[in-house]
C-alpha cells in the first residue's frame, strides 16, 4: 500500500521530540529570561551558561524557526512569543517546562510510557527511583514549585468554582489535600456563614495558614498538617477532593475516600471536583495520569464503582468550568 506525504509528515511532526525537548532545555537554561530585552551573543552566554557553544547556536536556531528567539544586531534575543516562557509569565508555562520543576519532572516520565502500558503502573518511579509524592517530600524545591504550580493552574478560575456551586449549604467543610488554600480562602470569603477546615502534608498545610491569615480568615479556616490516608477532622457537613483521587490508583483512592465516609455526618456530602474522563478530561490528561502517578481520569460509571463500597451515592453532577465539573455523593441510607 502506497502513502499519502502529506499524512507522513503530519506523523513525523507529531512524532518528533526535537521540538519539546527543545522547549524544555531553553526553559531550564533561563534562557527565555536571559534573552529579553539587549539579548547575547552565543559565545557570551555560552560562557556564561558553560555550554558548549556549537550546540548551544543549535539550539538557539531551532528556537528561531518558530519565533522564540530571534537574530538581532545584538545576538539572539526572546520574541514577544518566546516571553511566555519567562520565570514570571505567570501562565505556568515556565513551571510545566523546567526539568527541575516537579511539573517538568513529571512529564519527562513520559520517556518510560512503554512501562505503564505494559504494566498499568506510574512510570514516575521507574525512571526516578521512587513516586512522585516521595520525590516531592525528599526535595523541598520540587514542593514549593508544585504548590506553585497548583496554585497557579485554576487561580483565574476559581470565581467561575464559587460562583457556580451553592456551597452555602454547608456549615462547615473539609478541604482534604486542599493545597495552599486558595479555593477554600475564596468559598469562605463568598459565604461569611461557612467555616473550613484545610488538611493536606506539613509544608504545604503552612502556606495555607498563611493564605488564611494574610485573607483575615484564620479565624473560621482551621489547618490540619497530616495524611488524608489516616483519619480526618470528622462530623463536618462536607468533605472536598478537588483534584485528589485522579492522582491515584484504585487501592488509595478507596482508602482516601474510607476516610471521607467514615468522617462525615450522615446527611452530609462528599464532593468530587475533577475533569472527568470522556466529560471534561481528554486522554491527554488520562495518559499524565497514568504516567506520574498511576492514576486516572475516571468516568462517572467508574465514579460510581469506586465510590459504592463506602456508602456514597453520586446524586448530582455540576459542570463547573469547561475543564472541571463537581460530583456530589451523599451517604446512602441505613
Ligand atoms: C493535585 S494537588 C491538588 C491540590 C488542591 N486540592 C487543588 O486542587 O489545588 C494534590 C494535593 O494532595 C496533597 N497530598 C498528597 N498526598 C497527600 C496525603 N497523603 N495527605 C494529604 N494530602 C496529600 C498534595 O500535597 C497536594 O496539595
């Protein structure tokens, strides 16, 4: 059977690792930042950077064929493109890019997909030696830029979450692995009535406080530094998982979600905020899933396994934003 080139170069462009890895290298070398601006000379930086010069032009030209850097009298300098790249562009870019950035980190896992298709396992620790979570608890820089990074991801979008749930309902709710509390921060500060309770590992429990704090809201946001794999501040009328369970296989999300069942009060809910394969989460983020943490994006019947053993009975579905959606689950009864 003949070919079609057209469908053979559009295999190879999709196919190419060039590119991204490219993309990748320049963010990690600062280079992005570097450039802005009178930008250098190769020879200068190469110095500078203490690379080798010859790759070093290399790279900066394949960077110019799609507008990242270009020549000027001055060497190469960042385009008005290539500044989406920057350290504070804050548009995530630089975070998901860098390969000391636990985002960066995590997608390089890629390379070793081959081992969670044949295994159905994370990749993350085949190639890094152990998982994410320990990786991340063994290197505070990788923490802080996860936090960062989760806490950059849904910043513009949180109003659209408050705004389109009626969390007035509760009283009282538990954010469980709730990061740096910027959801919570905004449902508590939309509902004066509403009080929060953030759990979620040391470090990352610290700058909750503070986000707490510095919102004048210390006083109806408590914080608890822990696992949400032991038992959690129980009798509260709601537990939150927003972007938990996807990041784990069905072992721990059971036992993640046993905890929710057993702390909450019996007419209470369990909300699951998450892209939700085949609604809101393509297999893009399925595969990420996969790759970094043995997780995945479940879909709603999968929700409704996974949740039946603990009593929990999905009752309704609310399309948040065009990337995430809210389950609601409410104990079943007797
Ligand atoms: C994908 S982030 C989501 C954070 C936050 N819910 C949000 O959507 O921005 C997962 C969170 O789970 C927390 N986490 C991971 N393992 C945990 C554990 N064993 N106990 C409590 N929190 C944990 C991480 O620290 C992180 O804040």
């Amino acid at each position: 059977m003949g070919w079609n080139d057209n469908d053979v170069d559009a295999l190879r462009r999709m196919a190419g690792l060039a590119t991204p890895m490219v993309l990748r290298v320049a963010v990690t070398l600062g280079l992005p930042d570097r450039l802005l601006g009178r930008g250098a000379f190769v020879e200068e930086l190469a110095v500078e950077l203490d690379v080798a010069p010859g790759a070093l032009e290399t790279l900066l030209e394949h960077l110019e064929t799609f507008g990242v850097v270009e020549r000027t009298v001055t060497g190469f300098e960042t385009t008005a493109f290539g500044a989406n790249l920057r350290v504070g562009a804050g548009n995530g870019l630089n975070d998901l890019l860098h390969s000391d950035t636990a985002g960066g980190r995590g997608e390089l896992a890629f390379v070793e997909l081959a081992h969670s298709i044949r295994t159905g396992a994370a990749a993350y620790p085949y190639r890094y030696g152990q998982d994410f979570w320990a990786d991340l608890a063994a290197n505070p820089g990788l923490r802080v830029a996860f936090d960062r990074q989760m806490t950059n991801r849904f910043h513009a979008q949180i109003p659209r979450i408050v705004a389109g749930f009626d969390w007035s309902r509760f009283a009282t709710i538990v954010d469980v692995g709730g990061g740096q509390g910027g959801l919570l921060a905004a449902i508590l500060a939309a509902h004066p009535r509403m009080h929060g309770h953030l759990v979620d590992l040391e470090a990352t429990a610290a700058d909750a406080r503070d986000t707490f704090d510095a919102r004048d809201l210390g006083e109806r946001a408590q914080v608890t530094a822990g696992s949400f794999f032991d038992p959690l501040p129980a009798g509260a009328d709601a537990y939150l998982l927003f972007d938990i369970l996807h990041n784990w296989d069905d072992e721990h999300a059971h036992r993640i979600l046993s905890r929710c069942a057993e702390a909450v009060r019996p007419e209470g809910r369990v909300l699951v905020i998450e892209g939700i394969g085949g609604v809101r989460a393509g297999s893009e983020s399925d595969l990420q899933m996969l790759v970094i943490f043995g997780g995945r994006e479940r879909r709603l019947d999968e929700f409704r396994t996974l949740t039946a053993p603990h009593g929990l009975v999905l009752e309704t579905v609310t399309e948040l934003t065009d990337q995430r959606c809210l389950l609601e689950f409410r104990l079943a009864a007797g």
